[in-house]
C-alpha cells in the first residue's frame, strides 16, 4: 500500500497536515505535521508532500545506530525513538526534507503511515491523497497521461 | 496561568506610537464572558475606545482577533476577526476573513494582536513564534499588496510566511479600505484597512511553529470529524465546492433579488454572461480551500486572452459580481476578474467600491453630476475602462476618485442636489447584493446590523431561496412555511435575531459562517457548543453559548447608541420603500422595514420607541455599567 498524490486535485486547505500532526502530536501543529502541502502562491497550486518510502532510504544509510529500518513486506520506513540518538544525520541525508527532527523529545520523526490507515488519506476531501495498493496507483499514473492525450485530441478535433 | 486550551493564552499589545511591545496573558473570565474574535474586539473597542474618538486618528484601535475554534480540527476553522471603530460609519466595525493568517497567529502562540497609536514612520511586523519586531517600511508604502508582500518573503527569507497587507487604498485612507489575508482573502468591510493605514502600519507577516492544545482530544477528535463527514454530505456541498459563492448569481437573478443598475433593478438581463457556470467554463484554474475546509468554495480564475489577458485572481465571489458586475450594469466577465484583481492589490472593498461607481453613474444619468464634476470623465452605466479607471484613481484619492474614496454618504452630502437618496446604504456603508424587496429578512437585516448595511450579522439564508428541510431542523413545524419564504415578514425578525446571535458566536470562535454553520447548515449551536467545550474545557453550554451571542451583539448596539444611533438611523434608503422592484419573482414588490422593527426591539428587549437595549436587558447580560454609562434608566 502507498500514499498515492495527485496534485492537480490539492485545494491547499492542509486538512492534511491538521490531522496528521493532531494523530501524532495530539494537538494541531502543522509544523510537526509528517506531510506538508506545498505552496506556489501566484496564482495558488499546491502540492502535498512526504516520505516517499524509499526501497534505499538514504536516512537509514546515514544512521550510525540502525535506528532506521525499512519493513521488507510492507516497504514502511520507520525510525526507532528509542534507539534514535538524535544526531540528525537522517535530516541531512533525505533528499527530499521528509525527515525532520524534534527537538522537544531529542528525536527524528517522520510519515509512519498511521499504523496503515494514514490520517491525510482518510480526511482528504477532494481525494488529492488516497492510500492504495502500489499496483493500483502504477495503473493510475498510467491512465493519466493518455486520457489527456485523448482529450488533448478531441479539444483539436472540436475545433 | 490562563486554564483553558484551544485558546493561544496570550496577545499582543502593540503601540506603534513608542514601538513598544507587550506579550500579555489572556484573562480567563475575559474569554468566559466574550469567547473571541468578535466579542474580544467589541469588548476592547467599548472600553478603550470613546465617543470623541476619530476613526483614523492614534486612539483608534485596529484589533485582529481569532478565537477558541480558529486552527483547530473544526472545519472551516480558518477565520480571523479584524475590529475598529470604522472610518465609512463612525461606529463599530468588523471585518471577518478565512484563509490562512488566524490559525498561523494562534500557531505562533497569540490570539490576538491590539494595535494602538501611530507609527512616526511606515513600519510592518513580523511575529514569528516569541521574535515580536516592528520593521522600518518606507520602501513597501505606495507598493500594491503582492508586490510589498514579495519584498517582506525576500527580506524574512522564507516564503510560509502569512501576511495581513494593505495596499495603496489603506495608505490613502480610503474610508472602504481593506486589509489582504493570505492567500488573496479580504477583511473588506467597515474600511479597516484605513485604520491600518492610518497607524503606518504597511504589513503584518505571521509565521508559528507551536500548537494548539485540545482539552479532550478524543471527543474533539470526533465531533470535528462528524462535521467533516456531514459537511461533505450536505445537499450543497457539491454546487458550493464546484462555483462558490458565484453560484448564487443566477438563482438571486430569477428572484429579482440581484441588485442591477443601483437598485434599479433586482435582475440583469445579461446575468448569463457573468454567471458561475460561464466564469468556471471560461476561466477556471483550480479550487482554493481556506484552512481546514473541506468546501474550497475559492477559486483561482485566469483570462487567457482577449483585452484582460494574463488577469488571474482568487476568490470572484457573488458580491464582487454583484457590485462590478450588474449593480454597474457590466456583463464583461474578463472585465470583473481585472477590477476584482485590482481592488485586491490596492486593498479596496469590492461592495463599497462598486457600489460608490454605480451610485456616481446614476447621479450621471439623472444628471446631477456632469463632466464639470468629474475631471471629465463620462459616467456610463457599463462602461468597464472607466470602471477600473476609477478604482486607481479611489485608491490614490485622485480627482474625482478622491470624491469616490469618501463612500456614498458622505459623497452624496458634498454633492448636494437630492443626490443622497441614490446612496444606497444604511449608517454610511454600501448595501451588498440583497435587497429587501426580494426578500424581507434580508431588509431586515440590512439595518438592524451593528456596523451599517450588511448581509453578514443577521444572514438569514434560510428564506433566500427557500431551505425547508433546515428551516424545520433548526426551528421546528410551527413556523413553517413563512419562515422558508423570502417574500413573507412572519417570523423574520426572530430569524434574523438568531442569526445575529448566531453569528457573532461563530464570529467569535473563528469558525466560518459562509461554511458549515448558515449556508452547509450543519453546525449550529448544539455543535458548536460542543465543539467549544471539548477543544477549551469550559463548561459551554448551548444556554451560555446563546448568552454569549447576544451580550456581544447587544453591546455592539451600544456602541452605536453612544455614538447616537437609536431607531431613527434603523432606516433603508427610500427607494426600496417607494419603487417597486421591476423584475423576477419580486416583481412589483416593494419593502418598508419600519413595520418589522416593533416586533424586533420586542424580542430584542429593547425599547421599542427609541431602539435602544433596555437597563434590564442589559443587566440580564451582565452588562450594567454599559447601561450606566449610556445613561440608561
């Protein structure tokens, strides 16, 4: 199962990040929230974003107390608050800013997909975030280039 | 220590005149009594704030409140509340706006920030989390909204942060000013962005890394997500999610209740041409959601070609096409989106600035104004060049812009010639797009609102187009079927009396009323009260919750009885009264308020001659020292 994004159905209302932080933190922080919508304001677009679950997390590879492991089956990379050391190497190796550090408990955090039933895919109004079966989300990517295509075609036709 | 959560706790006190910043704790039987964003700034107004106050001189406040619901999991919790004694009436005034700047300042660790003096200078401030500084801003006054916001993202070197901005309008103390929240939201009305104006006050740049603590998560957790649920099952959530508040144009046509050619007419023959459904074919980008709203009834809109080519806007709303649109008779829709980007970037109030231009223009066509008036410029109905020609020149205060910037009250009194009974307006500020004729409550409301003509205090939308399922939810059997029929008085004044009690509750917990609680009517006061007790820790109570309501908006009336109002300014303009409404389901209809009104201080427990909160009302309230400063037997 995968976070699966679609951009172009984001309104940047951060439904998201409300309850992702409020599901971990038990309060509203957006800034402890695990995903985050981001925004290019002229005109407003938006694009949520987080752990993208590497199947090679660089976090992982920068921990030097295997702090972070990646779950074979379910691909779930986590970190391990107990072992965490707070270094930070992860923050610096995620080349995507998806792990982040907290500096009231001294450890690095980041998106756990919700023990499965991710918190930003069950409140998102408009579907931008959906948690999917990997094979059906490759099948959706797929279908949207080619629709526009089609549709791409016909606007030309109609005219 | 300040015991109850949801709130921040804190404020900020801010005296521009010194530079001098004070964090202060919020009081607890302050919050009990006002609860937030609306009752807060009233309150604070009525106390610091006297009779010989000028509205843009140092003593006026500018508050910018939020309260216990703003950046919770509430949807729809994106409301702040901006407070003033208003520079268009003289009296209280408020203007409410979504987006994202209230939850960020809560997020910061404020609910609030007071605003008093002036700056010697041009200064902005930049709140994030505890670093409180005011900024030297001369290089930002003149700039339009986006461009001096740009400067301060490049200055601060990051680009989350939340702005509350003024643009040239605001600097030039337009009385109809207003203030741009991030992303493109207006706190428009009462001319509040004059106020910051009049303080140097160019921006506000917000940016907040704490939280917001809940007092029972679990049962919070479940309420709000119910109303999420509710929300998204509601019979209007697809047509208001799909064309926001500009769906309402071509129903409020077919009623005859969409104000055209100054009021002239309640319906415009070419509403087709500016309806939701041509602005989402033609021009629709992408939805744009407030802060945790699950409507997203904002849009981003862009002209691709044509004479209006690259204008790209947020949030076209019903009022904007109203007011721009059929009020100045203009069916050109590109037009609309560049005057709507204009006032935006000015910081002008769309309502009051459209219908200050159409007013000049019937003035035009009665001619009592001539070229020799206006520098030459000709005032014809639809003329979409002129239009946006006299948004620069309002904004600058230039020629006979500087006349326009002054509002229709005033501008009617320096004119002269009959020319006031064509301001269509109550207490000084413009009517938005109803008008009474088509539907009673809404007349109603117009004048029995605290800070001028306004739809948004009483807001009864219940008889706009006929909401019977909910009119029965919310009121039971017994006042059906009058109190769903726009055109019947029966029962109107107690709607619009809950509506206003209503309001100023959902105005004060930074929940929105354009969302879940009047127009998706799910949250009402059971919600609501259950929502304010699970998030804070009071003991809120639906009984308390409607105390609260009325005690803010008696004391908002008060306001205006120390400045002299009583029932004599409760009064629409005369053409409602006299001409009947020429079109739609209205037509031949005419409205006289005053009738209404009995009935309305009766159930207000004012007195009914003079309009005015009686010493046991407000005793009852816990409001005897207003009674004893108004001198109130």
């Amino acid at each position: 199962m995968q976070l699966y994004i679609d951009s172009t159905k984001c309104t940047g209302c951060r439904i998201c990040e409300v309850f992702c932080s409020f599901k971990h933190e038990s309060a509203i922080q957006p800034a402890k929230s695990r995903i985050t919508v981001l925004t290019d304001t002229e005109p407003s677009r938006f694009i949520p974003f987080t752990c993208v679950q590497c199947a090679r997390p660089a976090c992982a590879e920068a921990c030097p107390v295997d702090a972070i492991t990646r779950d074979a089956e379910s691909g779930l990379v986590s970190v391990n608050a107990n072992e965490c050391i707070g270094c930070r190497m992860c923050v610096q190796a995620c080349p995507f800013g998806a792990m982040a550090y907290d500096r009231d408990r001294g450890v690095a955090y980041k998106c756990d997909l919700c023990d499965g039933d991710p918190e930003c895919a069950r409140m998102c109004p408009t579907g931008a975030i959906q948690f999917l079966r990997e094979e059906i989300t490759i099948a959706r990517r797929r279908k949207e280039g080619p629709t526009r295509l089609k549709r791409a075609a016909h606007l030309i036709e109609g005219e | 220590m300040f015991p109850y959560k949801g709130y921040a706790g804190r404020y900020l006190r801010v005296n521009l005149t010194t530079g001098e910043i004070q964090v202060c704790e919020l009081d607890a039987t302050f919050a009990e009594t006002w609860l937030g964003g609306n009752g807060f700034g009233t309150k604070i107004l009525w106390d610091e704030v006297g009779r010989d106050v000028d509205p843009l001189s140092p003593d006026n406040r500018l508050i910018i409140a939020t309260g216990p619901i703003c950046g919770t999991l509430m949807p729809n919790s994106s409301r702040s509340e901006v407070i003033a004694k208003s520079p268009l009436t003289g009296i209280y005034g408020d203007a409410n706006v979504g987006g994202m700047f209230g939850p960020e300042l809560k997020f910061a660790g404020y609910d609030m920030i007071i605003f008093e003096g002036r700056a010697p200078e041009p200064v902005y401030l930049v709140v994030e989390d505890d670093r409180v500084q005011l900024r030297e801003a001369r290089h930002l006054w003149g700039k339009t909204v986006s461009e001096a916001q740009a400067l301060v993202q490049q200055e601060l070197g990051d680009d989350n942060f939340k702005f509350a901005t003024i643009g040239p309008a605001g600097e030039n103390l337009v009385r109809y000013a207003s203030i741009q929240m991030t992303p493109n939201r207006s706190a428009a009305r009462s001319g509040v962005g004059a106020v910051m104006g009049s303080k140097r006050l160019k921006c506000i740049a917000v940016r907040g890394f704490g939280k917001v603590p809940i007092a029972s998560p679990r049962e919070f957790y479940e309420i709000a997500v119910q109303a999420h649920k509710k929300l998204l099952q509601n019979e209007f959530y697809k047509p208001v999610s799909r064309y926001g508040t500009a769906g309402l144009v071509t129903l409020m046509n077919r009623m005859g209740r969409f104000p055209t050619k100054n009021f002239q007419m309640g319906s415009f023959p070419f509403a087709d041409d500016i309806s939701a459904e041509t602005l989402h074919d033609r021009y629709f980008v992408n939805d744009v959601g407030c802060f945790n709203c699950p409507i997203h009834c904002d849009k981003v809109y862009r002209v691709r070609d044509g004479e209006f080519a690259g204008a790209a806007t947020n949030s076209l709303e019903y009022e904007t096409l109203g007011s721009l649109g059929a009020g100045v008779w203009n069916n050109n829709l590109a037009s609309i989106i560049r005057a709507n980007v204009m006032c935006d970037e000015l910081g002008l109030d769309t309502i009051s600035a459209g219908r200050t231009i159409a007013f000049a223009m019937e003035l035009w066509e009665k001619g009592i104004l001539t070229g020799s008036d206006t520098g030459g410029i000709a005032l014809e109905w639809g003329d979409y060049n002129t239009i946006l020609d006299l948004l620069q020149h309002v904004a600058h205060r230039q020629g006979f812009g500087n006349l326009l910037a002054e509002g229709t009250r005033r501008a009617a009194a320096l004119i002269g010639k009959g020319a006031e009974q064509y301001a269509m307006e109550v207490k000084g500020q413009e009517i938005a797009a109803q008008d009474g004729r088509a539907q009673r409550s809404m007349g109603l409301a117009h004048v029995t609102s605290t800070r001028g003509a306004d739809h948004l205090k009483g807001f009864p939308v219940l008889d706009e187009t006929g909401y019977p399922s909910e009119g029965v939810r919310r009121y039971g059997t017994q006042y059906m079927p009058e109190i769903v029929d726009p055109l019947a008085t029966r029962y109107k004044p107690m709607l619009v009396i809950d509506g206003e009690n209503f309001g100023a509750v959902i105005d004060s917990s930074g929940n929105c009323k354009s969302g879940g609680t009047f127009v998706l009517a799910e949250i009402y006061w059971q919600e609501m009260a259950d929502a304010i007790r699970t998030a804070t820790g009071m003991d809120m109570t639906v009984e308390r919750l409607k105390t609260i309501g009325e005690r803010i908006y008696n004391l908002q009336r008060c306001y205006g009885v120390l400045h002299g109002i009583s029932r004599k300014d409760d009064r629409l303009p005369r053409r409602f009264k006299e001409e009947p409404n020429p079109s739609g389901h209205a037509k031949g209809q005419t409205f006289d308020v005053d009738p209404l009104l009995d009935e309305y201080y009766q159930l207000r427990g004012w007195d009914v001659k003079t309009g005015i909160p009686t010493r046991a009302k407000l005793r009852e309230l816990g409001l005897e020292d207003v009674a004893d400063r108004l001198g109130i037997m």
